[in-house]
C-alpha cells in the first residue's frame, strides 16, 4: 500500500487570486457586482417563500439560466475548460506544485517505502475550469461543480444541467472520499466501511489550504482526525490577516500566511517542512515495522 501524503486545496482566493469567473465576467462584459447582486435579489427572493436554498451552489442554476438567455453564448464544458488557462494563480504556485509533487520521486530511502505527495483540489467551483489549469499537470484528483450540456437553437453544446455539487459543507465528503481511495481503489465508496488503519491516505498525512471561513468545516475535520491545516491571505488584506488569526487562535488552523508560494516565502517553507515532516514520520515507522521482524531472526549458539 502506498504511504500517501495528500496536500488538499481550496481554489478560489487560496491558489488564485480572485474567483475563477473573474476571467468569464470579462470576457462576456458582464459587471461583476452587478451579476453578483442580481443572483443574490433571487436568493433573498426564494428564501422568503421559505424554501430551503443552497447559497453556495445556486450560482450554478444563475449561469445556466444566463447561457439560456445570451448572456454567457455558447457556454458550454470546453469553454469552461478554455477559461483554466486565464486564471490568475498566486506567485510561485506552479513551481510549488511541480517541486512537492517529486520531492521523494529520486530519493531512495524514501521512494523504497513508496512514500508520494498527492495534491487534490476541492472547490464550491467549476471543476472544468479547474481541468483547464497548467497546475493539473500536478494534480491527482479534482472535487468541484459539474454540468451537462444539451443543443441550443443552433445545435451547439449549451450548458444546461447540473449534475454533481460541492459546497463548503460537502467538502468534508470529498475528503473522506480522498482518506478511503475513492477513484484510486475499484469498488470503494464514500459508505464503505474500512478500518482506519486500511485507509488509502491517514488523515494525519493530510494537509488541507484554504484562505477562510467557509473552510471551518474542511478545517476542523482534517484537524481534529489528526491533519495538518493552513490558511491563506491575500497580500495587504489586513481584513483578512485578521480572519484567519482568529481561526489560528480558535485552533482551526496550525498557520496562515500571505498568498505567494514562491521560494522562501512562509507559504512555501511551512507546507513544504510539514511535508518533509510527515514523510520522515512514516519512514521511520516502516523501518521500525521491518526491524521489529528482522530482530527475531533465529541464530546459532556460541
């Protein structure tokens, strides 16, 4: 079984800068505030009928109505992909990617104990515009929002359904899903019953990123399982700094830091040490594991 280390990211304001409909917004001029401030009028309105509603997925349901409409033309799942490439990803992520992902690939002593870094992403968000990102050259698994489409009036591909959600709540699935294997082991699902020691990745051997709030349910599950977690802020934003000092001082998080993944920045040393930290950890419990056989090892009397 593989010794797994899984670096789990927020998306949206934690490995970019801004929301990944930023670039959608521009591209189709639509004014950010205004799109925003209308989707929120029809939220304020269906709450009041007192039906239940989900404030952190009915986006979804705004954009199709949008495309059906001609706001968003020829929005479909190739588009969303295309709109991957023009997110504005925080200095040095890539790299950080590139360097965390082989970090033991080379080295033997801890490649014999088939040690890997694993990065999955899991947002409230596109997951076809996530697909779309150079960083998924990295990246094992994807959790986010997903659409079908279905012909428009010129029978081109139109988004038009959705079918999987995730929301700040459900993140939590999606990591349990990560800890049983759920997509790297057949016939495995979120309901299975393993044993913790069976499980594909230990919640200690996780790392969970994100920049705030809405992550206290990701957050205080991998934390309280045993994991490692860290919150992101946006360089300058004291408002924000501030946000994630009390989610420190709550003990939610282990450390936060501004949002720049570039060598030597606090970022980049801290998730990079507690890797190498988890690492060192299960090299020596394996070692422990053989030497504890190897001691028994029948001899000859003198």
């Amino acid at each position: 079984m593989k010794n797994v280390i899984a670096v789990i990211w927020d998306c949206d304001k934690t490995l970019i800068d801004g929301y990944m409909q930023d670039p959608m917004f521009a591209e189709y001029g639509v004014e950010t505030k205004q799109f925003w401030a209308d989707e929120n009028k029809i939220l304020d309105e269906y709450q009041k009928t007192g039906v239940r509603v989900n404030r952190d997925t009915y986006y979804l349901n705004y954009f199709i109505k949008c495309a059906h409409e001609g706001i968003f033309p020829g929005l479909n799942n190739a588009k969303l992909r295309s709109f991957g490439k023009l997110q504005k990803l925080y200095p040095g992520t890539l790299e950080f990617f590139r360097k965390t992902k082989n970090m033991f690939r080379n080295d033997a002593s801890y490649s014999e104990y088939d040690i890997q870094v694993e990065h999955y992403i899991v947002s409230t968000g596109f997951a076809e515009v996530i697909r779309g990102m150079e960083l998924m050259n990295y990246v094992d698994d994807v959790w986010g929002c997903e659409l079908m489409e279905a012909p428009d009036a010129d029978n081109q591909p139109l988004i038009n359904e959705i079918v999987y959600t995730i929301d700040n709540t459900t993140k939590t699935r999606a990591i349990f899903e990560i800890n049983k294997g759920i997509g790297k082991i057949d016939g495995i699902d979120v309901n299975s019953k393993i044993p913790q020691e069976l499980r594909r990745v230990k919640f200690e051997n996780m790392i969970y990123i994100a920049d705030g709030p809405s992550d206290i349910p990701a957050f205080s599950l991998v934390h309280q399982n045993g994991g490692s977690t860290f919150a992101i802020y946006p360089k300058g934003d004291v408002a924000a700094m501030k946000q994630v000092e009390q989610m420190r001082a709550d003990g939610r998080v282990d450390m936060y830091a501004e949002a720049d993944y570039s060598e030597n920045t606090t970022a980049n040393m801290w998730i990079t040490n507690r890797i190498q930290e988890l690492a060192d950890k299960i090299r020596e419990r394996e070692k422990n594991k053989i030497e504890k056989y190897a001691g028994g090892v029948p001899k000859h009397l003198v």
